[in-house]
C-alpha cells in the first residue's frame, strides 16, 4: 500500500457548504445548561421527549396530531409499545452532528448475536412539510449491507413485505389469521394495510409484495429497491452514506440508547434539510423511530424461545402496519450557507493544526457573511514544518499560522536548531483535547456501549505497538504467527488488563483487528500521546522488555534502540513491524499481506472519527481478487469495511471538537492501578488549562504527567501566530503589508470575543472547546492590537508605552518600561513572576507587568485569571534584535507539552492508487466527500 504524508493544499471553492459542518455536531447543539461544552453530552434546551400512547406529534413536537385508536385492528400491538417513552436531545439549529437519542419504557430485545427477532427500534430521518408528519415515501431507509451476514431476516433492512389477500384483516388467532398475497403462509407475516393496486405501494416488480418507494425531496420520481440488483435510490444514498439504524437494542431495564447522524442537504441531497427556500427559511425534517414489537402485521406473535427463521419479524419498517406505530419528532435546522463567490475579494489565507479547524469554520462563516464577501479568510490544515515555512515566507502568501507550539519548535524533535528569523505574535484563540474515541455496539455486550471506557498508559502502549496477535500481518484463524506472540492476547478485549478495568466490553465475532485507527504525520499532538504513556512507570517497563503480569510482551520490533519508545517521547505513530505474510487465499500475491495493508493510517482526525461512528473499518486486510491494485492487476487487500450493527468495535485518536460532534465515546485516562481516571470534560479540560506551564515564548502547555488533580493530561491551546515581517526571495525581512495585518488582527480580535460564546450558529464557539478564560482573551485582543501596529504599541496604561523585553531566567518576562510615574517621579517595581519564572526588573512608570507560572509579560495582572495562565497582554514580545529582524532561536517546547496534527475537513477515500477500488472496497460515507474549506 502507498504510503503518503498529508499537505493540505488551499483550493477555491464555489459549491454550498453546510452551516451544519460549523461545529463539531452535538457541538452545534442548542446551549443548555445540561449540555457539557467540551464533550457536547446531555440534553439541551430544545430536548424533546415522546410517548408512544399519545399519539403522532406535529410540528410544534408538543401537540397530538393523530392520537392511538383504542380500537384499531391492530392494538394487539400496543402492550409492546404502551410505555416506550423516546428522548431527542436536540431538536432546534441542528446541522450535520451526532444527535442523542434514549429511550425508556420498552420491551428487552429478543435475540441472539446478530439475529435479532423482536422488541428493537428503528431509526431514520425523513423530511416532510405537513404538519402531520412524514409519509414513508420521504425517508432515507432501506440500504443493504448494514446487518450481520447470515441475518435470518434481512427484510428488515428493505423498504419491501409481503401484502397480505385483499381484504383480510389481522387477528392474532391462527385460524383467522390472513395469509399472504404471493402464496406465503400466515406464519410468514404479511400486511393488510398494504393495498394491493398499483396506485400506492404495489411492487411494480414482484406480484404480492409491497414496495415503499423512496421519492427524493423536490421530486415526482419513485425509486424502488426491487427495481433492480441495486436499488434506485443509491445515487442518493447507500450503506456509506446513510444515517439509518436498522436495529437498536433494548436492554433488560426497558431502556437504550444510540448517537444519531443528523444529515443536511449537503450530506443528504434527498431530504434536503437545511436548505433555504424562496421563503428565506431552511427545510425541516423529522426523526422517526419506528418500534418493533412481538407481533408480525397480520397478528402473528414470535416464540421468543424458539429460534426458527419464521421466529423473527421480517418486512420493512415503512410498511403501513408498522408506519402506524411511529414517534416522530420535528427537527429544526440551521441554514446551509453558501461559500463567497470565487474572485469576490483577496483571501486572507490562513494555515495551521487540525485542532482548530472546526471553530475556524464556525468563525470563517461569521467573517465572511458579515463582510458581504468583500473580506474572505480561508483555512487549510498543514503540518508544523508547513506552518513554519510558510508564515516566514512572503511569497507563501500566508501570514497567520495556527499551532500549539512555538513556530520552528518541530525542528527540535530532530537535533535541528529550534529557530525563526521573522519576528512574530502570538494569540491563544482555543483550548481542547486529544483523546481516544469510541464506537462499541455489540450484541454480546448490550448493545451500545454508552460509558467511557477506561485506558491504563500501558493498554494504550500495547495497543500502539502491535503486540496484540490479530494486529499482526501473519496471524489469522489459519496461522498462529510469531513465537514471540505466543502468549499475548488476541485483541485489547481479551487483554486481562482490559477487560478488569471493562469488565461489560466484549469482542465482536469477526476476526478482524481491534487495534486504534492511527494518523501517518509527524506531530507534537502524538507526542503528547507517548508523553502521557511514559509518565507511567509500569509502561516504560512493559515498553522496555519486561513481561506483564499475564506474560504479556511487547512486538520486538519496538523494542529497539531506535525507538526507545521507554525513554523519549516519539511524534509519530510507527508501523515498526516490517512483516509481509502470504496468507495463501487464491490468487494472493508476494510478498502478502504487510502492516500497512492490515493496519493502514487514516487521513486525520475527522476521518478517524467519522469512521468510527459510521462503523467503517479500514483495518482487517483479506484478499479480494475483485480489486484492482495499484500496479493495475487484478487482485489487492480489501478490509474490515462498514461493521453491521451489533458488530462493531472501532476506536483511534482524535479530538474533543470530533468526539463531540459524532457523538462518541471518550476513552478514560488511567492510572497504572486503574485508578484516578480521567475523561475530557468541560472541567477536567479547565483544570489542566490551569496547570498549564507557558515556554520563552509565552506559549502555554500541559504537561500530561501533571495535569493537575482532576485534570485530563491530553489538553492543548491553539495559538495564532501572526508574522510582523516575512522574508523575501533575496532573503531579506520586509514587513507584512498593514492591510494584511489588519485583516488577521480583526480575525484574532473576533475568535478572542464573540467567537468564544459557545453556541451553534456561525462564529459561535463550538462544543469541544473551552472557551477561554479572561486572561487569554485579553491576551489575544492585546496581540491583535500589536499586530495592527505591526510593533510593539503604546499602550492605554498611565505608565506609558511598552518595549520588548527579554525573557528572564526559566520563562519569566520582566516588567515593561513605563513613562514618567505620578508627579514625574519613578514607579513601582512590579515586574513580578509566578512559578516556573523568575523575577525580572521593574520599569519606571505606574504599570509594570506580571509572569503567572512563568508566562509572558502582559499590561496588568487579570484577577481572573486561571492559574497558571499568561497574563495581560500576553503575547510572546520578541526581544529587540528579532524586531529587527535577525534571527533568534525559538526554544524548545518540554517533551510533556508537544503536539500537533493534520486536518483538512472532508476529502473522503483511501490513499494514492487504491483509490481506483475505493467502489468496491471502502466507499466514505457522502459526508467526509465534501470540501471543508469555507472560502
């Protein structure tokens, strides 16, 4: 497999962009107090809960539309249903995120494994503009592939059932009891309610079937499944792109849970939600469940204990029986906006870390819908070194960098100088987390697994370094591979030190690897990662050769003196295990299967998590004689592909912003003993913020070894790092022109301001960051100042004007140089500094400044500061050779501080040259094939 670093390249764009992808969904949710800012959990203020007895809700979600007959010929039904009580945890601004559905009251799913019979939900969203409600015809439902292989009733997952005779009605007494139109027998099941003219729902195709045509919004087409192999509708959606549970489980309490994907127009041209009209106001849709009870249509009841294919309930959903039992609730969504039109004005590019990308978005819309276009700021994801080369090069184009270290300090990593020659600014503009997300639904373990699962330093160690067996390329159910391994569990979830700390986890039926989805790039963002795992004791001896407790070992591979992964922190994630293995399947071609065939990288976070929730498996190579290869023979690795419900267990690095829009798991960061465990929360995220340590530059960082009592270790701040001056193709420092300037110093002032109110509409701050405290927003609005004047400014204090200051011993800044003091006499020596600094000599004047933990020099102290957080204002001052010019070294940033990453926001396949197989091999859902770039 080709193997490729990310650069992210700026491109013009001119199609829509959907105001839903301005926040990391369940981000975008509507604020509520019951909402955590970082993790997006909880239900917000336009939480809306259904009962099924009182009937059909309209389009206010509050008033009954159709209540139940009591005296329907289906009540037979009811005692299923009677007390299901479905919760949507928001239903107001929605754009394309996660969406928090529970429920209450329902019947404990009957069933085994993957085969489900009776007593589960189904789930999918429909548009409609009645006030009663959605017709079947208008839902995205029916795609093929998403239920485990050898389901004994894959009709469930289809838009089709059997009619039953014309005229019959249903009863549950098996001598009255209505066959089937096409033959089939009563215990079959069939429909009454299902006409059998061609003028609604008659198949077209097959004689005594109905087929729930699906009719896309703004159209007359009917689109059949039974049309063909493949069903009409695919140009619309498919198992890659659609948002549909075919089957929820209900645990034993009657309870349950699921993360729904709520679509736009963008992602689900179909339905079209979001979209404005000629009214000015965006389409709404609508959330359907659809319980599934004990009973078939025409009165037959399931023998739960028995576990013949007739035992199972087998038709559609949309079939009109089932359709009458529905809770729907209206959905309200944001407006999808419309880029600015290419060559509307100049770009004010900017470029930087993955980390930011969401809330840029957010605040890009904002900018540029206020600047009616005439100013455009762009965003485009690149590595650290990318960062560097092209904030210190005028020609670049690019004057802003976003970054969580020092521009230059990526060099350090390699023994090269940790240096830049332009003079630059820095201006924190947001705080969020790296974590470990998760995406467990399994049969075996209740369905969706909704807790935080818990990770020690040395299971995440095993994880990352393919020493679980079925991580490795020549271990199958065929062959037991190394001797080495031996002794090493299969998966994480047969490691005993798993499966103590998470004892309801269990692994899925399929054989394929359960290791964590992993990006390729070289970053402080992974080094953080490792930073975190050897802090711990026990994992630094696991990492250097001593056996577990369990005689766990690690892969030899890593245990090299090239890696010392025991010693330093590496900013990479290695496939280290050089092994290629002839799995022996026909046609299969030397040298087989290689690590990076079985365990290939993902592009970026988004595309991890957007992975993970759809359940879409790169990993698990098996070879398919059917893929075109590279080399363009017959013949390549295919993989784990899109896991059916019930079977999948997927997991990998990402952030708080994609955590909380896709709505998954967070892992819970462990001690050695699996105690003092730590999920990223709005308050575990604060508390290392407070902790956080500032370099010579000012730049803030966590160490993951210290977060604080309560802190979570992976926490970050973005800064934007904005050049004064920027070298030109002579080599020489000329200064950014001040429109320039000005431009990205009205970006750092917005995302410092109103870009920190969390919230869902454009240029609010999305869920999955913190906002700042006072003293960082204060910060960046001073740097914003300093950035219009293109110099240090005068500044508003008594004292009089600033000059640049030196770093004093160990990160702390002396006090600036003031004016005249009261009555032309001296001031006051305030140049003081907190821990981790020193103090360094006060200025005459009024107003000198003070260094928290050693920060950076600011106009006054900021009383509500959190601690540990630079003051004023703050930003990182070059001394007064690097204003003028000369190069002067940016220190390096402590190992327990570093990260990094890529992102760009939604460029959707595989890499290089297995993109030609991705139809058949790994299709992305529609959602990750969209340009996240707002122009």
């Amino acid at each position: 497999m080709t193997r490729r670093r990310v650069v992210r390249a700026s491109a013009a764009v001119c199609a829509l962009v959907a105001m839903s992808m301005v926040g990391p969904a369940g981000l975008a949710r509507a604020a509520a107090s019951g909402v955590d800012q970082v993790t997006g959990n909880g239900d917000t203020s336009s939480a809306v809960t259904a009962t099924w007895s009182q009937g059909l809700l309209g389009s206010d979600n509050t008033t009954v539309v159709t209540p139940r007959d009591p005296n329907s010929p289906l009540k037979f039904m009811y005692d299923d249903f009677k007390s299901l009580k479905v919760t949507v945890g928001q239903t107001q601004s929605l754009v394309n995120q996660a969406v928090k559905v529970s429920w209450t009251g329902g019947k404990q799913t009957i069933g085994n494994g993957g085969n489900l019979q009776g007593d589960f939900l189904q789930v999918m969203q429909c548009y409609g503009d009645a006030n009663t409600g959605p017709d079947p015809e208008n839902c995205e439902y029916g795609s093929k592939g998403l239920l485990p292989g050898g389901a004994l009733n894959p009709q469930i997952q289809g838009r089709t059932g059997i009619e039953c005779v014309p005229g019959s009605t249903p009863s549950t007494d098996l001598n009255n009891m209505p066959d089937g139109q096409d033959g089939s027998f009563r215990n079959n099941g069939c429909d009454t309610k299902e006409p059998t003219d061609a003028t609604t729902h008659a198949s077209p195709h097959n004689f005594g079937i109905y087929s729930v045509p699906f009719v896309p919004v703004g159209t007359t087409d009917r689109l059949y499944q039974d049309a063909g192999p493949i069903p009409d509708y695919t140009n619309y959606y498919d198992r890659f792109s659609t948002n549909e549970v075919q089957a929820a489980r209900t645990n034993a309490d009657g309870t349950g849970q699921l993360f729904f994907q709520a679509l736009t127009t963008v992602e689900a041209p179909g339905l079209g939600c979001g979209e404005v009209g000629s009214d000015g106001t965006p389409r709404s849709c609508w959330l359907v469940v659809v319980p599934r009870g004990e009973y078939k249509a025409n009165g037959y009841k399931l023998d739960g204990s028995d576990s013949s294919s007739i035992n199972f309930l087998n038709d559609s959903p949309l079939g009109a029986s089932n359709w009458a039992q529905r809770i729907q609730i209206h959905l309200n969504f944001a407006p999808v906006a419309t880029n600015c039109p290419i060559g509307s004005a100049k770009e004010s590019e900017t470029v930087g870390t993955q980390l930011v990308s969401h809330a840029m978005f957010s605040w890009q819309l904002a900018l540029n819908h206020a600047a009616h276009c005439s100013t455009i700021y762009g965003y485009t994801e690149v590595p650290e070194s990318t960062n560097t080369s092209q904030l210190t090069d005028s020609s670049s184009g690019v004057g802003l960098a976003f970054t969580t270290i020092p521009i230059g300090a990526e060099g350090a990593r390699k023994g090269a100088p940790a240096q830049v020659s332009v003079p630059l600014v820095y201006a924190p503009v947001a705080v969020s987390a790296l974590t470990l997300g998760f995406n467990i639904n399994l049969n075996n373990s209740g369905g969706f697994v909704a807790t935080p699962i818990k990770l020690t330093p040395r299971l995440l160690a095993k994880a990352l370094t393919q020493s679980y067996r079925f991580d490795l390329p020549d271990v199958d159910n065929r062959h037991p591979g190394p001797k080495w391994a031996a002794h090493n569990p299969d998966f994480i979830t047969t490691d005993p030190e798993f499966t103590k700390l998470n004892p309801g986890v269990h692994t899925p039926p399929a054989a394929n690897p359960l290791a964590p989805l992993l990006t390729e790039d070289l970053s402080a963002l992974n080094q953080q990662v490792w930073a975190w795992i050897v802090s711990d004791k026990a994992a630094r001896d696991w990492l250097s050769g001593k056996p577990d407790q369990n005689g766990m070992v690690i892969n030899p591979h890593f245990n090299s003196n090239k890696l010392k992964l025991y010693q330093t922190p590496i900013d990479s994630f290695p496939r280290a295990d050089p092994t290629c293995f002839n799995t022996g399947d026909v046609g299969e071609r030397d040298p087989g299967r290689c690590s990076l065939n079985l365990l290939p990288y993902v592009n970026d976070y988004t595309d991890a998590a957007t992975r993970i929730r759809t359940g879409n498996n790169p990993e698990g190579s098996s070879w398919d004689q059917t893929i075109l290869a590279p080399d363009g023979q017959l013949g390549w690795w295919g993989n784990g592909g899109i896991e059916p419900a019930g079977q999948q267990f997927l997991w990998g690095v990402t952030d708080s912003a994609n955590l909380a829009s896709l709505g998954l798991v967070p892992a819970s960061l462990c001690d050695a003993a699996g105690n003092h465990c730590v999920s990223p929360d709005a308050s575990s995220v604060s508390t290392a913020l407070s902790n956080a340590k500032p370099d010579s530059t000012g730049v803030l960082h966590v160490d993951p070894a210290h977060p604080g009592s309560g802190g979570y270790p992976l926490v970050d701040v973005t800064y934007a790092a904005a050049a004064l001056k920027q070298s030109n193709q002579s080599g020489n420092l000329v200064p950014v022109p001040a429109a320039t300037r000005n431009g990205y110093a009205a970006l750092i002032q917005y995302a410092a301001t109103t870009g920190q109110t969390p919230g869902v509409d454009p240029g609010q701050l999305p869920h999955g960051y913190l906002p700042l405290p006072s003293s960082l927003r204060n910060q960046a609005v001073a740097a914003a100042a300093e950035l219009r004047c293109g110099q240090v400014c005068p500044t508003n204090q008594p004292g009089g004007p600033t000059s640049p200051q030196q770093p004093g011993p160990n990160g702390g800044v002396p006090g600036g140089t003031g004016g005249p003091g009261p009555n032309g006499g001296p001031g006051p020596n305030n140049g003081t500094s907190g821990p981790g600094g020193s103090n360094g000599p006060g200025g005459a004047g009024s107003s000198g400044s003070t260094s928290t933990a050693g920060g950076a020099h600011g106009k006054s102290p900021s009383t509500s500061a959190a601690p540990g957080a630079t003051q004023g204002h703050g930003i990182a001052t070059p001394p007064p050779a690097q204003l003028a010019g000369k190069s002067v070294p940016t220190p390096g940033t402590p190992v327990g501080a570093l990260r990094w990453a890529l992102l760009v926001v939604a460029i959707a396949g595989l890499v290089g040259a297995v993109a030609v197989s991705l139809s058949k091999t790994d299709a992305f859902p529609r959602l990750l094939r969209k340009v996240r770039r707002q122009a």
